[in-house]
C-alpha cells in the first residue's frame, strides 16, 4: 500500500544554516506529493505540491523535487529563520481528493538565533 | 476570516467515558474530513462527510467511533467508551466541492487539532 517514510526528528538549527528534511514514498501509481507545515498553535497548512516526476514545488524560499527514480521529494530550504520552526509533513495522494492523502509522521524544527 | 476551528483543543477522559470532538469547517466548505495522529505515526484518513451525509467512512475503527455532518452546526466526532488507545491528536480539515484531480487536497484547510488524553 501506499506510505510516507518521513525524516525523524526533532531537528535543530541555527539561523541561516541550510536545512534538509528527507521523505521517501512507497505508491503503486504516480502519486502528487506535498508537504505541509505547522506552526505553533495552528492547523496545517499545505507548503508546496508537486504532481509529476521533476516537478519542483516551491514556496517561502522551500523547494522540493519529485524525484520517482529514487522516490523521494526531499524538502529543502538555504537559509532557516527562526519563524521557520514547525512542524514539517510529508504526504502523498494517489487519488482525487482528500480521503485519500497519506502523510509521514511529521518533523518538528528548531531554529535558533 | 476564521478559518477551520475545533474544540476542544484538549480534552482527558477516563476509560469508559464518551469523548465528543468538534469541528466547524472554513466559510464556504461543505465537505469535512477526520484523521488521527497516533503517538509517533503519521495523520491517518479516518472519514469524510458532506453535509448530511457521509462519503467515506473507510478509515473509521468499526466500533464505538461515529461521526456526523448536520444540516445546521459543526462536525462531530464521538468516541463511546474510550480506551487509552483512543489517546491521539484528531484533526479536522474542510474543503470546498471543486472538481479536479486532486482538487481536495490541494485546498484542505486543517484545523489545529484536538488532544485527547485518556486516563
């Protein structure tokens, strides 16, 4: 079935410095994929989405490239700001609609000053 | 502008007791979803109503969880008889009726979640 291994955190950076947050997937089809963000106190949000192999999303200077030769959509930022610490989701849907996304276990960063 | 919003946003009960989850969806969304965050794994799907009506109940543990969508007022989900098991974050998440593929999940608006904590 479809599954998201997602990057275990918490992480902690300090500003400025580059951040990684690996997600790799498992689908039977060509899946869109997504990350979602949450800050404090909130509910997600989506971040960024891409819909077929090669597509970069990007947002708030994140980018993530769906990569279906290794099956990841690693998200990627060059320099963190302390306002950048959330907790971090990646999911995937295979189908139309939202019954069927699948998210990985989430990742919380840190970002110091 | 408020967006989805659930209450309560904490909530302990003892085994045995009922645990009711709200949720009132963003302004303008009439389908609303459920999932539940377990310790240490991911959101998982767990429903998806329309007003009224519920789509798909796929994801929904067989026993002692309901949920529904009134005409008037929030989205409810119900927990009859809660085990610590049940312990997790639920969340809610609306979006509107658009075509598309995919077109729910890219317009999903996520509450922040409710906790429960059972003794």
């Amino acid at each position: 079935g479809d599954s998201v291994t997602q990057m275990e955190g918490p992480v902690t950076l300090s500003e400025e410095a580059f951040l990684t947050i690996n997600c790799t997937y498992t689908a039977t089809g060509y899946p869109s994929l997504f990350w979602y963000v949450q800050y404090p106190g909130e509910g997600l949000q989506l971040l960024l989405k891409a819909t077929k192999a090669d597509d970069k999303g990007s947002n708030k200077g994140f980018e993530a490239t769906y990569r279906k030769e290794t099956t990841s959509f690693h998200l990627e930022k060059g320099s963190v700001q302390v306002s950048d610490s959330a907790v971090y989701f990646c999911a995937l849907s295979e189908k139309t609609g939202a019954n069927n996304l699948f998210f990985g276990t989430g990742t919380r960063l840190t970002v110091i000053p | 502008n408020a967006g989805v919003m659930q209450n309560p946003r904490h909530l302990v009960r003892r085994r045995g007791q009922e645990a009711r989850l709200r949720c009132s969806p963003m302004k303008g969304h009439s389908h609303v979803y459920w999932y539940r965050q377990l310790p240490e794994e991911g959101l998982k799907f767990m429903v998806y109503l329309q007003k009224e009506n519920i789509i798909d109940e796929s994801g929904m543990p067989k026993e002692r969880f309901s949920a529904e969508f009134p005409k008037e007022g929030p989205s409810i989900l119900r927990i009859q008889q809660v085990v610590r098991g049940d312990s997790a974050a639920y969340f809610c998440a609306s979006s509107p009726p658009l075509p598309g593929p995919n077109s729910g999940a890219n317009v999903l608006t996520f509450g922040a979640g409710s906790r429960l904590t059972v003794l």
